[in-house]
C-alpha cells in the first residue's frame, strides 16, 4: 500500500478496475444481444450451493444507463484507490465489497440486486476514511464529493420508496459501511494493519452466511424478493425466461396478493408471454394495492392503448372505445387516447365526437401520433357534405 496519494492515468496501474469494467460491460452486451445471463443472478433456490453469485450478480445491470453511470464511477474512484492499494489488495477489495452489499441487500431487503454500485459506494467509504484517519491522506476525498454521495444515497432511498424506480438501497449502505471498516483498518500502521485486517472478511463471510442460511428470519422488506418465489420469478424475468417467470409469480401473488411489486412484475410476465388482457389486470391490481406506485399506472396505461390499436387493426371499434376510455378515466389528459378514440369514433360514423376528440389531442399536444390534424380536417369535410 502506498503511503501517498497518487492518481494514476496508467490504464496498467488500474488492470483490477479496468478488469470489472470489462467483464461488466461484456455482461451488458451478452444480454444486449439477447444471451441468457440468469446464472450470474441470485437464486434463492441455487445459491446455497452457488454462493459465487454474490460476487457475479454485481456484473449484471437493469440497462444501459445503469451500467454507464457505474462503470463511470468505478473507474473515476478507482483511478485513486487502485494505485493506492495495488493490483492484489484492490481485487480483494472488489471482491469483499460486492460480496457483502450483495448479501446485506439480498438477506435484510429480500430484493435481487444487481449492480457495481455496491462497489462503487465502498471506494466512496474506503477514500473517506483514509482522508479522515489517515495524515498522508488529507484531502484526498473532497468534502464536496463525500456530500454528493450522502445526497444521492437519499435521493435513491427517496424513488424507491415512491416506487419510481426499484434501487438496492441495502446494498448501497453495506457497501459504504464496508468501505469505511476497511479505509479505517488501511489508515493504521503496519503492524496494528496485520492485526486488524481479518475483521473485514470475517464480517463478510457472516453476512454471505446470514444471506444464505438466515434470510427468512431478517428480511425486512415484503417487496418483490420477499418471498422466495417473488424473487426466482424475478431471477426468470431478467434472465429473459418469460414461461418460468409466470409459473412462479403467478403461484407468489396467491401467497402474498397484497405486494404490488409481485403483481407489476407478473404483468410484465404475461405481457411477454402475449396475455396484454391479464396483464392488464395484473398492473391494475398493482395500482390498486398502491395507488401510488407510477410505474404500475404507466404499465397499464400502454397496455390499454396496445390492446385499443389492435381492438381497431381488427376493426372491433366499440372494444377499443372500452379500452380508451379506461385510459381516460385514469388520465384524462392522455393525448394519445384522445387521438385512438377519435379514430374510433370516426369508424363508428359519430363524426362530431371524433372531431372533439381529434381536438383534445391537439389542444393537449402531447400525442406521439402525428394523424390527428389532418384526421380533423377529414371529419370536418365529411359533416360539411352533410
């Protein structure tokens, strides 16, 4: 370890970092390309015997955004921290961080985390520690920087619990608190370091323990990882196997019906598998368990005007109409509903309701569609030869 700072612009001094980087982004792209990545996901039911996917989990990511910011980050703390530790200590380092906020996430929050973030809030923690206990260190982490991480870890908690986005808080805070255990044992001097250093990988073995043998007796939360199978229909779903994702979350919300992650996943699941009826049920029955929760109500909403467009491709115009005004009813603002309706109703011969709401569309001007002002003109030029 070194005893000064040293920011290295030598991609040979970062060979740890850049290799996670590397597997990361080569993960992102064998499920870009559609290849089946569920073997690096937990499984509740595997990984008592597979307890690597504590550590391969962290390669997966939820898309191409999520993967870019992480890969950002990690490599923006790793340029300090690699050179600092050195290419052995940084490895272990990696591995103890996303094991243990894998676990920490997986055992008290029951959720299916994937993701570097674990890591990258550790090398947070790691920096602030030897910036605060180590006098070689002063300043290496800006205040400013450590404010930023304390603020987007609130921001985070704050849309997962608003249900806008699903987020591995638990994670995020055992990677962070793992980071300062292990920044605060670098900061000592050698011999009291030799003394120290087993307790972080100690600590992590129990908690990959806990995660394992102990998980149904600390989980805290009943979100979607709350049962076990909430959580391997989920596993299934990520892993692009929509027919096993069904079977399992079909058989979870009969267990807890009350979740409303259970019933937004399983509509996505038949949404897959072609069912846009029942998984229309299944996001309404999401909403209805929390009216709260956007992602549930923006679920339904597209799934009505899917099934609209094909009620109109198959020139089933009242069915449509059921649909649209479903979709208006929830949001009366909808322009795109507003638009399909008076394609409906135009169909139907009632020229003056089309006409009003080929207006509303273009008076909201939101609509994705681009017909409804010249469908307009055409309405009007038919109750004109009336």
């Amino acid at each position: 370890m070194r005893d000064a700072p040293h920011e290295s612009t030598d991609w040979f001094e970062r060979r740890a970092t850049i290799t996670v980087i590397v597997l990361a982004v080569g993960v992102g792209l064998l499920r870009a390309f559609g290849r089946d990545v569920g073997d690096l996901l937990l499984d509740p039911g595997r990984v008592r015997y597979e307890p690597w996917r504590f550590l391969t989990a962290t390669l997966v990511h939820g898309g191409a955004a999520h993967l870019f910011f992480n890969v950002v980050a990690l490599s923006s703390f790793g340029r300090v921290l690699e050179p600092i530790l050195g290419l052995g200590r940084t490895a272990a380092t990696y591995a103890l961080l996303a094991a243990g906020s894998m676990a920490a996430e997986f055992a008290f929050w029951g959720e299916n985390p994937v993701g570097l973030s674990g890591i990258v809030f550790g090398q947070v923690g790691i920096l602030w520690a030897l910036t605060r206990w180590h006098a070689a260190f002063r300043g290496l982490l800006p205040e400013a920087t450590a404010r930023w991480a304390i603020g987007l870890f609130f921001v985070l908690v704050g849309l997962d619990l608003a249900g806008v986005l699903r987020i591995a808080n638990v994670a995020h805070l055992a990677g962070a608190l793992l980071g300062v255990l292990i920044g605060r044992v670098l900061s000592f001097r050698p011999a009291r370091r030799r003394r120290w250093e087993w307790v972080a990988p100690v600590l992590v073995l129990c908690i990959v323990a806990l995660a394992i043998f102990g998980r149904r007796h600390v989980k805290l939360s009943r979100d979607v990882g709350g049962s076990d199978l909430g959580s391997r229909g989920l596993t299934a779903l990520q892993a692009d196997e929509p027919e096993r994702a069904l079977e399992l979350l079909e058989r979870a919300v009969e267990l807890d019906p009350d979740d409303h992650r259970l019933w937004q996943n399983l509509g996505a699941a038949r949404m897959q598998v072609g069912q846009l009826e029942a998984a229309l049920e299944a996001f309404e029955r999401a909403s209805s368990v929390r009216p709260s929760y956007w992602r549930a109500r923006a679920s339904a909403r597209q799934v009505r005007l899917d099934l609209a467009q094909a009620a109109l491709l198959a020139a089933e115009y009242a069915k449509a109409l059921r649909y649209l005004d479903a979709a208006l009813t929830a949001d009366p603002g909808d322009a795109d509903a507003h638009a399909l309706r008076g394609v409906a109703l135009e169909a139907l011969g009632d020229f003056e309701a089309a006409l009003e709401a080929y207006d509303f569309a273009l008076a909201i001007g939101t609509s994705q569609y681009d017909f409804p002002a010249e469908y307009r003109e055409r309405v009007r030029a038919k109750l004109e030869q009336r």
